[in-house]
C-alpha cells in the first residue's frame, strides 16, 4: 500500500538536517514527586525509527521516563523534572517550550485503551482537528486508520462510537488517533497489557510496521515482547532508595544474549522482578 | 462436614455450633423486622400525606345562585331546557350562541360595568367560553355556603344532604378543586373564582432566573476548581466551605437576599435604574430578586453535583486528549464538559427542583400577598406557587383549604415533572467507558 505512505510530514530523513542522529535524548534526568525521587540520572539517546523498549521491575520509573518524554508529568501536580530532554536541539523542559507543541510531535498511546467517547471518525479526526488541519479529514482517518491495520475492521462503521470495539480494536484506534496528528515520535505505555494473545501479537506486528516512519518507545512489563518487537532496550531498575536508575542500554540482542551486568542478567533470566 | 466443624480446633463443637446459628439467624431476623418497619413508616406517612391532600381536593359543595342558570335557559333559551342535573347547566351558559349571551349580559348588569367591560374588550369580540365565563361569574354569581371533604361526601352522603336542604336556595354539587379553570385562572378574593395562574407564571419566572444565573456560574466554578485550581489548602478550604454554604438554612438566604438584592440593589432589582417598573414595584421586591436569591440558595449544590460529575469523567480521557496536543480549555470544553453534561444536569435539575420549592426566603423578599395580574417581567411584582399554598391555608375560610390542597397538587406535579426529566436525563445519557 504505497499511497497510505503520501501525506507529507514534518520529519522524513533517519538523519534529521543539522545532523542530529537521535530522535529525542535524556541528559541527566531527574524526576521528583513531591519528596520522593521517582528516577535519577537518567542519560538516553533514542535512536531514529527504531523501537526502544523500557523494561525493569515495577516501580522502577520507566512509565515516568517516559511521560517525561512529551511532559505529561506536568499534569502531575506534585511532580518536578530536572534535566534536560532535547528534541531537535532544544530542551523541551525550557521555560519557552509549549506542553502543547511537545505532546503534538510526541504522541501517545496509553495502557488501558482510551478512545473518546465518540465515533470512530471523530477519535481519529478530532486531534488532526484542533491542531488546525485544513487537508482533507477523511483522507487523513483513512491513512491513519490503515496505518494502524485497522481500516478493513472499521470502514462500515465509521461512525460507531469507539466503545463499539473490541478491546484490541480499541488500542488500535489510539495508535490511529495517535497517527493522525503526524507526530514524530509515539511513546506506548505498555500498550498490550490489557489485551489477549492475539491482540498482543497484532499491536506488535502494527509497532514493526509503524517502525518505518516513526520513532518509538515502549514500555513494557514482558520480557518477551521487549525481545521480539525492539530494536533496542533500556533496563531500568531501583536502588535502595526505590529510585530508579538505568541500568543498561543496548541493542535489543545484545543485552538479551550478553548482559554487561549482573543484575540485568537476573532480570531477564526472571531470577527477579 | 459436619464431622469437620467439630473437629476444627478453637471453633464451637456440633451442638454448640447449631445453638450459635440459631442465634444469627434470630438477630438477623430482627434487624429485617425493623428494616421492614422503618419502611413501612415511610410508606404510611406518605401515604397519609397524599390522601390528606386528595381528601381536601374533591368533595361536595353547597352551591348558592343568585340567578338560578335554569331561569336564565327559561328566559332566553327554552330549547335547550331540561337540562341534565350536575354541573352541566353552567356548561350550557357558554354553549349558548354568543348573541344570546352578550344579550344576558346587557339585561342583567350595570349600565357602568358594561361600559367597564367593553372597554377592556368589547363584547361582541369575545369568544362562546369568556362570554359564557362572564355569564356565570356575574349573572349567575354562585356562592360557596359550605364545603365538604372527599371522605365526609363519600361517608356520610345523607347527613350532607340534609344540611343542605336546610339552607336557603342552596343546591348539592360534587366539585373538584382540581380543574383547568383552576389552572389558569388569576388569584381572586373569591374561592369560586381563585386559580394559581399568577402563582404558577411566578414560580416559572424566579426558577427561570434562577436557572439563568445559577447554571452557568456554577458550573463555571466548578469547572475551575477541578480542571484550574490548583490542589491545596485553598482548594480545600474552598471546598469545605462551599459545602457547609450548602447546608445553611434557606431562611438565612432570604436575609441575605433581602440585604443584597432588595435593599443595597433596589434601583437595579427594581428597575428604576433602566426606567422599568413602576412606583410599585420599585421597592426591589421583584422577581429578579426572588431569583437570583433561590441562585444563591442552589449555587452549593450545583457547583458540588458538577465538581462530582466532573470528577467522574475518566483521567484517561483526559490524558488521551492532552496527549494529542491539546490545550486544557480544548481538553475540558470537547471531552470533560460533554461527558460530564448528564451529571451535571441530573445535579442541577434536582437542585433546581428545590427552589421550585422553596418557601421561606421568599417570604422575607417579599413575595406579594395577593396579586391578580401576571407578572410579566423581572422587575414585577410577583408571587409563587408556594407562597400561595402558604396564604391559602392561612386564611380562615374553608373553601381556601381545598384551594391549597388543588394547588399542591399541581406543584407537586410540575416537580415531579422535573425529577422524571432528571432521571430520563441520566438514563439516556448514562455512558459506559
């Protein structure tokens, strides 16, 4: 299908113009709640359209990792983030920086599927809407519906309300809605964890699909899935504080077959955690 | 398993064991007996409520004419005559064609009056119904010597009967104090002739303020204190405080609304200020007043009913819709609103359905005690329908009882009109997320 592939976007090349090799980097990241240090000393270089699992122990702070790539940590009160993240050369974390532009070039698909309570069309054309898209809409839910492998299930039902799915459907619908509004990078907070088999195993065909065009990060409680769908992993775990750190990071088969550390080791061998 | 629980060390072997369920069971027992009487209590006590008022709504009266309606057929339509018994001979005076009607009228009234009257219409214009009205109220001119409870007409039918043939020129009629005539027509001093349509245009116009001024700046609050506000002690006091204004009794809001809005306002509540209203009403005891003050009585509730719908929107909800690049006033006005509308509504009806009802704050605006001519804007005088309930049933009258009583009913209805909008509101739009 070459035709869903048309539509410009902001950021075509692996290698964006001024040379930049990585699509968003960590650089001493600390994140606080309230008292508590959630992670510390986060450094971590994600590369261009790959997949980059986030994995480690519960509590371990990836899922805040994460959120700290397109500041949803803002909308927790209590939450405060030193660091820097740069994207395109600039920290996102800059007084100057707008919340909203981020999260508009870094999209988001969350664990427990979310649609709008709306109709299919509308989940996947309201975002394209309010961020003032004047091409065609239904071109755009089209492409973005069937980059999400979800255009043949819905193209007679348009416009059902989302909840009419199924719960796989259903977080293949986020993706779609994540899609539309063309961000760069998507972040996947543990996007299967709500779902079957299957429909674990198609999200994760649709994520080495997507990986063409977009860069992602996905955090992820298994093992396995980080070992068949990423490119690259970052092992996160915690220290005696329950602060999490990252404790190794590397390409995808590297770290499964040959551990720098211990502790990885222990981890992936399900020893802990 | 028998075998098992006596064998169970530290738990009370087989005899024991069935004594001690007995046990439960009795105390349970007795606690379902007593649920069942709480119940029961409820259910009698409104029960007696609402035959109280059915019993005060219907009955027979003893009915006096001063031009019997068979003399004035005699006289003037000796075809329609004999007439059936009932109330059917006042229902053939505004059948009659209208010539014969305007001529009753011209024989039996005041040169003045007439003059009175076509000035304010002339008569030939009016229709069968107000030419037949007129006949009655002021030809036929019935009065009310006595009235009777539904329970005493049913009961002691031969006692009623034989009272009445006592009186003078008195006829028996079985009446209900419920009837449209009743609905629409204005206050008046006499019980045949009173009606709750003043009364029913001035609930409908403070609740309409009401509305007005309380929906939208309560939900407006309510939106800022969860989707703005920073959570804190301020928040917090905030809430604690809007809940406690919740609870304050509503005789403390006429108070304040007597300060505010009759006295400090009076040029604005009383419209002088945009050259409204006359000498009158310029005293500020207006509808506007009477409504903004039941929007303060009812803004707590509101703002807490939507700050709990609001609240009740999934976070999820949000996060997608912020994960989209969306700022917050597109996040609450195109997902947060919308799913919290049936909520917020259902809240609001009920909490307007309170005002609908309130007495006592009025009574310290200064509802008017007796007013024939519907108000027709805010800055007018004004009474409600339970402000007329109330005066009702203060006068010493008989009839006036029955007219409370027909007038709870139709308020009872119109509220219960309202709750069904509210429940068939949260029905439909009851969301699964």
């Amino acid at each position: 299908m070459p035709d869903i592939l048309t539509l410009p976007r902001p950021s075509a090349p692996s290698i964006s113009a001024n040379g930049e090799r990585y699509a968003i980097t960590a650089e001493n990241l600390n994140v606080y709640y309230g008292a508590f240090q959630a992670v510390r000393d986060i450094n971590l270089k994600i590369e261009r359209q790959k997949i980059t699992a986030l994995i480690g122990p519960s509590g371990c702070g990836k899922s805040t990792v994460l959120r700290s790539f397109n500041r949803m940590n803002d909308l927790i009160p209590v939450a405060r983030t030193e660091g820097r993240v740069m994207f395109h050369g600039k920290n996102i974390y800059d007084a100057d920086v707008d919340p909203v532009e981020v999260r508009r070039r870094v999209g988001m698909v969350f664990q427990k599927p979310n649609p709008f309570p709306k109709s299919i069309y509308e989940n996947v054309a309201w975002g394209a809407r309010i961020n003032g898209y004047r091409g065609d809409l239904d071109a755009l839910v089209e492409q973005s519906l069937r980059q999400a492998a979800l255009w043949d299930e819905v193209k007679d039902k348009l416009h059902q309300s989302g909840y009419s799915l199924s719960g796989g459907q259903q977080q293949r619908l986020c993706i779609a809605r994540a899609i539309a509004v063309q961000p760069e990078i998507i972040l996947m907070d543990e996007p299967a964890s709500a779902l079957d088999p299957i429909a674990t195993l198609r999200i994760e065909e649709l994520m080495r699909e997507l990986r063409k065009e977009y860069t992602i990060i996905v955090v992820t409680h298994n093992m396995q899935q980080a070992a068949r769908v990423s490119d690259y992993t970052a092992f996160f775990t915690v220290d005696e504080h329950r602060t999490g750190y990252l404790a190794e990071y590397g390409p995808t088969t590297e770290l499964f077959t040959n551990p720098r550390q211990k502790i990885t080791e222990d981890y992936i061998t399900g020893r802990f955690g | 398993m028998r075998d098992r629980v006596s064998q169970v060390p530290g738990y009370p072997d087989e005899k024991q064991f069935q004594g001690f369920i007995r046990r439960r069971r009795r105390r349970g027992a007795m606690w379902r007996t007593l649920f069942l009487i709480a119940t029961s209590v409820g259910i009698v006590v409104l029960s007696a409520l609402l035959l109280n008022i059915l019993d005060d709504s219907f009955g027979y009266v003893a009915v006096k004419n001063e031009i019997e309606p068979a003399a004035l057929l005699a006289t003037y339509a000796p075809k329609r005559l004999p007439m059936e018994r009932g109330g059917a001979d006042y229902q053939i005076l505004r059948e009659l064609s209208r010539d014969v009607q305007v001529q009753i009228l011209r024989d039996h009234l005041s040169q003045g009056l007439i003059r009175r009257l076509e000035s304010e219409q002339p008569l030939d214009q009016r229709s069968q119904e107000e030419l037949g009205d007129l006949i009655i109220e002021r030809v036929v001119e019935p009065h009310f010597l006595a009235s009777w409870s539904l329970f005493d007409s049913v009961f002691h039918r031969a006692r009623i009967k034989a009272e009445v043939a006592e009186m003078d020129g008195a006829s028996l009629r079985f009446y209900s104090w419920l009837n449209p005539k009743f609905v629409v027509s204005p206050q008046s001093s006499h019980p045949e002739f009173a009606g709750i349509r003043t009364a029913i245009l001035g609930s409908l116009w403070v609740v309409a303020i009401t509305i007005l001024f309380s929906l939208p700046v309560g939900v407006a609050a309510a939106i800022y204190l969860e989707e703005y506000g920073q959570k804190g002690r301020l928040n917090d006091l905030i809430e604690t405080n809007i809940n406690n204004l919740a609870g304050v009794p509503s005789i403390i809001y006429g108070l304040l609304g007597l300060a505010i809005f009759v006295r400090a306002l009076q040029p604005l509540t009383g419209g002088s200020l945009f050259g409204i209203g006359d000498a009158t009403t310029n005293n500020g005891r207006t509808i506007i007043s009477a409504g903004l003050t039941l929007g303060l009585l009812i803004l707590p509730i509101i703002i807490i009913n939507a700050r709990e719908a609001i609240r009740a929107v999934p976070q999820g909800i949000r996060q997608a819709s912020y994960g989209l690049g969306a700022t917050r006033w597109q996040t609450v006005w195109h997902h947060v609103l919308p799913n919290a509308m049936p909520g917020i509504l259902t809240g609001s009806i009920l909490a307007i359905s309170r005002a609908f009802g309130e007495t006592a704050p009025l009574v310290v605006i200064g509802a008017s005690a007796f007013i024939i001519r519907d108000p027709d804007g805010p800055f007018s005088k004004f009474t409600t329908m339970t402000i007329q309930i109330y005066q009702w049933t203060a006068r010493p009258q008989a009839e006036f009882r029955h007219l409370a009583a027909a007038g709870i009913i139709v308020l009872l209805a119109l509220l219960l009109g309202l709750n069904a909008t509210a429940i068939w509101l949260r029905n439909r739009y009851q969301r699964s997320y």
